[in-house]
C-alpha cells in the first residue's frame, strides 16, 4: 500500500514562498514597496507636524497679541496718569514735585536752631546757611529763638520788649544749639538785631552749602516758597505762595508755614533767599498770611553779606 499524500496545503511553505522574494526582481519589489510606504509614513508624520507646528504658531501670535494690547493700555494709563498729577500736583510739572526739587536745593543749607525765647522757655526753630569758609558756618535765624540765651549771656533776666536787649558787646558769648551736618553742635549768637527780630549764629563747622540771596527788588505777587525745617527722612517742608504788598521793613506772603519754619529762608523759584520768616497769623475770614524779614535787612544789621 502507498503512501497517501496529505491533501491539505502546506501553509507555512506557501506563506513563506509569498513572503520571501526568490528572484532580484521579487526583492526589488519589495524594497519599492517599502519606501513607498516609508514615504506615506513621512508624509503622515510630516502634515502631523505642519499641524501642530501651525496651531503653536497661532498660539504664540495671540499671547503676542494679548501682550501687546496690555502694554498699549498700561502705556495709556500712565501718561493720564502723568497728566492727571500735572494738574493735581503729584506729577513732574505740579507743586510737590516743584517743592521736592526746591528742598533737594535748599536742604542741605537749613538748620535747627535750639535756644530759649524772651520767657525763658526752650525754642526750636529754623535758620540757614549763608556763608561757610573751610572752618565755620555763618547762620541766619531769629532774634525771639535766642533771646533768652543771649540775656542769660548778659547776666540780665529775659528781655520782654526789644528794647531791653542790649547790642552785641566783646567777649560775651550767648550759646545755642544747632543742628547741622547731621549733628548737634554748638553755635556762638555773634550778632542780633531785635528790632527785626534777625540774629546771626556761627558754627564750628565748614564746607557746609549756603543760600545765594536775591538781588531783585520783590513785586506783589512774587511766587516763593517758605522753606524750614521739618521731622521726616527730608528733614525740610515747603510751601509755595506769592508776595503780598511787600513792604520796606516787612514782607506778607500767603505760603503756609508753622513755628517750627521760623528762622527759614523765603525762596524764589530759584532757591535764592527773598526773606527770613519770623511768625505766621491767621485773619478770619482771609486765608493765613506769614510774615518774614527783608533779606537786605540782614546783611544791614547782623552781617556783611558777600557778593
């Protein structure tokens, strides 16, 4: 009896035999048909790409966008801003960027003048520097912030009325306190005028910044500022305001200035020395006026004022 033939196919030898290339043409086929394949592939990947590559670049462009319109429009509020503090004083151009420029001139030059008045009580005032050499300080305050020092130099009780005060006489020497160059120092009252309520005090220390005094005669309505001292990193207050009626022996201005600034310089815009405050006053129903003393009047009868 024969062997019968398996009349099943052989499936792995068939599907080996489609598989397999046997002839150069066989295997060239397939190689075409794997690069056309590869090619599909990369075309897939490649408009992937495109895709993500376009929706990423919509993305960055409306961040852009976004960016762009918040700049506009933080530009755009701060120059309303600017203008807005132009008009109420906070800005470049309004008055308190005026009086900080003006202190940042005239501070260096204040001083606190510490004594005791006609009653005998302590003062605390302002004065300012108006001459210094490489050794001391000459300073302009008040007559009423050392009168008291300078009748306890006197050996005479304290003078009620500027006619009590007797002139300057050699070899006494009324102390007072000031401070200056960041310290309180002792100050000699060289020479006062009682009358005008003016005193000139010298300080032990040089090199410090003086006030240039103005050479122009004050008109009605002269703008200034009421500079003196004040608590605070500055150390100075300022408060602008104009002439009113200027008088030989007597300025008014309408710049608002407490006691503590007494002894200060009146500035024009400059930061050149007009007047020495002395004293404020309120008239109802008026706005509050103060006062200060010609600076002319100073280098009368205290001082020999440079030129």
């Amino acid at each position: 009896m024969g062997l019968r033939r398996d009349p099943r196919p052989d499936v792995g030898r068939d599907f080996m035999s489609y598989v397999l290339p046997r002839t150069v043409v066989g295997l060239a086929l397939w190689v075409l048909i794997f690069a056309i394949g590869a090619g599909a592939s990369g075309v897939v990947f490649f408009i992937a790409y495109e895709r993500r590559l376009t929706g990423l670049e919509s993305r960055i462009t409306s961040v852009q966008s976004d960016f762009e319109q918040r700049l506009a429009d933080a530009v755009a509020q701060l120059q309303q801003a600017d203008r807005a503090n132009a008009v109420t004083g906070t800005g470049a151009a309004g008055p308190v960027a005026q009086a900080n420029r003006l202190i940042a001139t005239v501070g260096p030059s204040l001083v606190t003048v510490q004594g005791t008045d006609a009653a005998g009580g302590r003062t605390s005032g302002s004065g300012f520097v108006m001459n210094s050499n490489a050794n001391q300080s000459w300073v302009i305050t008040n007559y009423h912030l050392v009168a008291g020092s300078i009748a306890a130099a006197q050996g005479v009780p304290a003078p009620v009325t500027p006619t009590d005060v007797a002139p300057p006489v050699a070899g006494l020497t009324p102390r007072v306190t000031v401070h200056l160059g960041g310290s309180d120092r002792t100050g000699t009252v060289y020479s006062w005028d009682a009358p005008h309520d003016l005193a000139l005090v010298v300080v032990g220390i040089g090199k410090v910044p003086a006030l240039a005094f103005s050479s122009a005669v004050p008109s009605e309505g002269l703008p200034v500022w009421a500079v003196g001292v004040a608590d605070g990193p500055v150390g100075a207050a300022a408060s602008k305001g104009k002439l009113i009626g200027p008088m030989p022996e007597s300025y008014a201005t309408d710049a608002v200035f407490g006691a503590r600034a007494s002894g200060g310089p009146l500035v024009d815009t400059e930061g050149k020395v007009v007047g020495v405050l002395t004293a404020t006053a309120t008239v109802t129903p008026a706005p509050p006026t103060g006062t200060a003393v010609p600076v002319r009047l100073a280098c009368i009868e205290v001082v020999v004022c440079p030129r």
